[in-house]
C-alpha cells in the first residue's frame, strides 16, 4: 500500500468497534497531515497549510466493525464507484427479542419464546431471503426524512416511517448456532441494512430477533484481510507515503 497524495489514493481500514465511519477518515486525515507538517519542520521547510480531500465508500455503524474504503486525494472523484460494488458481511442475530433500532443501540422492547425453533427452520428461513425485494430501512439510520436525519426523529419518539428500497441478497448463509445466537455470513447489494434483515428474519419465524454483531468483510474485491488497523496505519505512515516531487 502506498499513499500517493499527488494522484489519489484508496486505503483500506478495518473501523474499529465504537468508532463511527467519520471518526476514521477523520484520524486517518489528521494523521498524514500531522506526517506532512512534522516531516517539513525536520528537514526545516516552510510548512504551509495543505488542503487534504478524504472521504470513505459505505457508512458502517458504530456498532459494526470491518472493511471501510477509504478514498484520499483526486481518489474521492471515484467514491460512487466503489459505493456500488456488492458487500459481504458476517456476524450474529439474537433471536427471540426485538428492539426498536434493530441493533443494541436501544433497549430490549418485547421478548418471545424460541423452542419451536430449529437448525432446520433456521437454514430454510434464511433461502427465502435470497433474491431481489424491497426492505424497509430502520428508522434508526442517518437517511434523510423531511430534510433531516431520520435518527434524529426517531429517537425523540416521533412516528416515522421510511420508504422501502429495492435490495438484492446473493447470499445467506447460517454459518453456526448457539441460541440465542445465530451467526451469518451475507452478501448484497449496496444499500442494504443488515439490522433490517436481522428484524425480519425474526418476524418471519415470529420470534423477533435483532442484530447482536456485524463485521463487513468484502466490498467487491477489496477483502478485511488486506485492510490496515488505524494505529497500524499511523505507525506505516513514513514507509508508505510517496514523497512528492
């Protein structure tokens, strides 16, 4: 991996739990920057204030870890293009609750029973999700309803309801079970909200369930193993980025 700031540049991140996709790009901005400044007064330049465009390719909640593309310099012109591409994730649904942000950012709101639930509903369950439909996205999420956040409204308990999406599930795979949990590994479509599924994986086998974690793990060919830790990066920073001429 090497950071050409002169002609752009893609890194890949692996965001780390509690962060939001912001606060990465914003420590890996910060942090070539300081790089830049530092390197300058060494070898006793004139610093001047450098403008630094980053930007990264698909929101992961601060619950969720894995890939997170990263776009620096003239790189982010290209951001759209890697939005598009098709994601893998993996990670656990917790069956027989529910909550209203599909995910842990809430409380518990209702529980249900899960003894009529086998390995054999689980697996037949999760087929049926494969194939083009339409999703309602959480209303806990950061799509814009009436011009604002829709998270904003819903948790000052506004009634709120979002339009559903067209997503495409290639893949839906029950990979272990250890109830409560479940754990999957999913391929899709961009655009697609894992808690969602998670909600309605539940309410197909009218259990309830919600999403315990989340890693995404591909974004079309770009894969987590190649992806740097943030202070793996800050530490590789000398040895990556290209002088400029």
């Amino acid at each position: 991996m090497t950071i050409d700031l002169q002609n752009g540049t893609v890194l890949l991140i692996n965001k780390p739990l509690g962060w939001t996709s912001f606060d990465a790009v914003n420590k890996i901005k910060h942090s070539i920057l300081k790089y830049q400044r530092l390197n300058a007064e060494s070898q006793n330049l004139t610093t001047q204030k450098v403008r630094l465009r980053v930007g990264h390719a698909g929101t992961l909640d601060p619950l969720a870890t894995g890939l997170l593309i990263v776009c620096v310099g003239k790189e982010t012109k290209n951001i759209s293009n890697y939005m598009g591409l098709e994601k893998e994730y993996t990670g656990s649904f917790f069956m027989g609750a529910t909550r209203p942000s599909f995910d842990k950012e809430t409380e518990i709101d209702q529980t249900f029973e899960t003894f009529q639930i086998t390995e054999h509903l689980l697996f037949e369950t999760a087929k049926k999700f494969i194939g083009e439909q339409m999703q309602n996205p959480p209303i806990f999420s950061a799509i814009k309803k009436d011009g604002k956040k829709s998270y904003i409204a819903a948790r000052k308990g506004e009634d709120l309801k979002l339009a559903a999406r067209k997503i495409q599930i290639h893949n839906f795979e029950i990979t272990k079970i250890e109830m409560p949990l479940v754990f999957f590994k999913i391929v899709c479509s961009k655009g697609t909200y894992i808690r969602s599924i998670a909600n309605d994986f539940g309410k197909a086998l009218n259990c309830g369930a919600y999403l315990d974690s989340l890693c995404r793990t591909k974004i079309g060919d770009f894969k987590l193993n190649d992806a740097l830790e943030v202070e793996e990066f800050e530490k590789k920073i000398p040895l990556i980025i290209k002088p400029q001429l």
